[in-house]
C-alpha cells in the first residue's frame, strides 16, 4: 500500500497573527511557558556574552595595531573601531532573535494543520525519548522536537532529535533526523552506516554484538555494514541489487538501523520537517520498508520505481548545508579586517 500526504497545509499562507496565538495556546496547555521564557532568556545571555566578549577581542586587535604604528595607548579611537567591527555581529543576533520565534511559530502551525488533515498525530516536544535504536542510547540534553506520528500505510514516527555527547570535559553538539517505521514481520538484525562525504560525522556507533560484514560491489563504497554473526547470511540475502539501489537512491546520506520489529532510517542533521519535499521523502521511505518486507520474506521484488527527476531533486535539497553560513561569516570578517586598517591609518596619521 503506498501512501500520499495531503500537503496543501505546508503550502498554504499562514497569518503569523493567528500563528503566534496558536503557539502560545500549545504552549500554555502543554504547560511549557517557564520553559520557553527559561530558554529565551538563556539565547539571549548566549548572544549577549558571545557580542561583548568579540568586543573585547576586537578592543585588544585595535589597541596592538596602535601600538604596532606608534600610539601611545587605548582611546577613543580603540572605543569606537571596536564597536564599529561587532556591529554586523550584534545586527545579525538582533535580527535572529527577531526572527527565529516568528518562523518557529509557522513551522510548528504548518506542521500542526498538515497532521491534523491527514489523521495524524503532533508534538512539539519529548525530554529523554526512549526507542530501541542505537541512537537513543547514547548522550546527554536528549530532545526530541516536532515528533510527528501516524498509523498509515504502517505504524511510523518522525522527528527531529538533538543531544550531547562528550570528549574529555568539551561539549558536542549533535543533531539528528530519525524516521522510525513498524514492521509486520521481522528482519535480521543490521546497521547501515553511510560513507557519504557530505554529511557530518557520527555521534553513535553500532553495538556489540554486531561486527563489520564485508559487501562488494559500489554499496560497499556508500554503506558499511554491520550485524551479528549468526545474522550474516540473512542480511547478506537481504541486501539484493533491487534493495541496494533503493537504499542507494533514497537514504544514501542517511544511516539505517532494523532492531526487533522496527525500522529507523536516521540523517545527521536536523531537516525541515514543514517542507512538502520532506513527506514526499516519507512516502519513499515507506515504499523502501516494503521493499525489505518482501525481501525478508524472499520474494521476488521489484525495487523502487522513481521516474520523477524533479521529485528526486526536491529530496537531495532536504540535505543540501543550509545556505547562509559563508555569507555571514565573511559579513563579519570584512569589518573586522577594515577597522584594524583603520586603526593603523588613522594611528599613523595622528603621530606623525
């Protein structure tokens, strides 16, 4: 059975008015409005202490290329060159700020009226989810947010899931996307963990008992393989040209994990889950368990049919690095580079 989301709620425009009034009614009934003013208030002190502290650092450049072309000390000059080199940093955090609540807002309207027309169910929100895959069993500040759930063409979730794990006393921050799909019968035990060059590294790894199986041909070049060793054969039978292909064509930069009767399909990276793009993934992701299915069962398969190239290029969008980053990097090194120029020439104008 394949199954269609109605997704017009994703297109449609949404009035951020009746937005914001729909976010603070969930809020309120969810009994989250501490929580959500606590960690408000805690991006701001992150922004204000990231925006001070590049203040200062700029202050010290500016006082030791005065130095460097004969001044004598800090002045006004330092003062007003330092706050002139933060000012795109301070702009760009004021405008996030801003903005980041508003979109948050529609986001979560979208995805609320998308589930609502299409039988299904909708949570902002879980503290320390616990699920059979690997992955929920690792780290730290564990969140599962936009949990969307339903029980068509088979049992499924999906979410965006975040926590931390830790090397020596450093934080590290790790982002996922996990889709977790049923299953009516059951598979052998395996991870798939993707070679794909584009995607950020692991947080989690496969657990004992499982070991590295070898597979030729290019799959080997895109996953490795992992299950147990008394699972070797089945998996091995599991992974035919038709099953490689789909895995190949749906999930290449995503890692794949079956444990007991469930599925988890899992990209590194959070996805914009209010995107039409990223339920016409879903609806492949779907197609692709059934394929195992009927694998498992050792049926003849037919792989997964996809003749839409613009279908297929909406899906590699969903992946792609989020755009923005570069710019504002280099938005913020332009004016640190132009103050201490400025500084080394209004020094040596004024001394002479």
């Amino acid at each position: 059975m394949t199954v269609t989301f109605d997704d017009a709620a994703l297109r449609a425009r949404v009035d951020p008015v009746r937005a914001r009034q729909e976010s603070r009614e969930r809020v309120t009934r969810e009994g989250r409005r501490f929580g959500v003013v606590l960690g408000s208030g805690w991006v701001v002190f992150q922004s204000v202490v990231l925006v001070v502290g590049a203040g200062a650092l700029a202050a010290l450049a500016v006082v030791a290329v005065q130095f460097m072309f004969g001044a004598d000390g800090a002045d006004l000059t330092t003062v007003v060159l330092a706050v002139l080199m933060v000012l795109p940093l301070a702009v760009g955090r004021i405008r996030s700020h801003l903005r980041g609540p508003r979109e948050r807002e529609i986001e979560e309207y979208r995805l609320e009226q998308f589930t609502a027309a299409n039988g299904l169910t909708y949570r902002t929100g879980e503290l320390d989810p616990e699920r059979p895959a690997a992955l929920f069993g690792i780290g730290t500040s564990r969140v599962a947010s936009d949990i969307v759930s339903g029980p068509s063409p088979r049992p499924f979730e999906a979410a965006n899931y975040s926590f931390d794990t830790w090397v020596a006393r450093a934080r590290m921050p790790r982002v996922a996307n996990y889709v977790e799909f049923a299953l009516t019968g059951s598979l052998p035990p395996m991870v798939l963990v993707t070679k794909s060059p584009a995607v950020a590294a692991s947080g989690w790894e496969p657990t004992a008992p499982q070991e590295r199986v070898q597979i030729e041909g290019d799959f080997a070049a895109r996953f490795e393989v992992f299950t147990t060793r008394a699972t070797e054969e089945p998996v091995r039978h599991l992974l035919s040209p038709d099953v490689q292909a789909a895995l190949t064509a749906v999930a290449e930069r995503c890692d794949v994990e079956v444990v007991g009767d469930r599925v988890y399909v899992i990209a590194r990276r959070h996805l914009p889950m209010a995107e039409p793009a990223y339920w016409e993934w879903i609806e492949d992701l779907a197609a692709l368990v059934s394929l195992l299915e009927v694998r498992g069962r050792a049926e003849q398969t037919a792989g997964v049919a996809e003749a839409d190239p613009a279908r297929r290029t909406r899906r590699e969008a969903l992946f792609a690095a989020p755009k923005g980053g570069r710019a504002a990097a280099v938005g913020c090194l332009v004016p640190l580079l132009v103050g201490l120029v400025a500084a080394a020439l209004i020094t040596k104008i004024t001394t002479g």
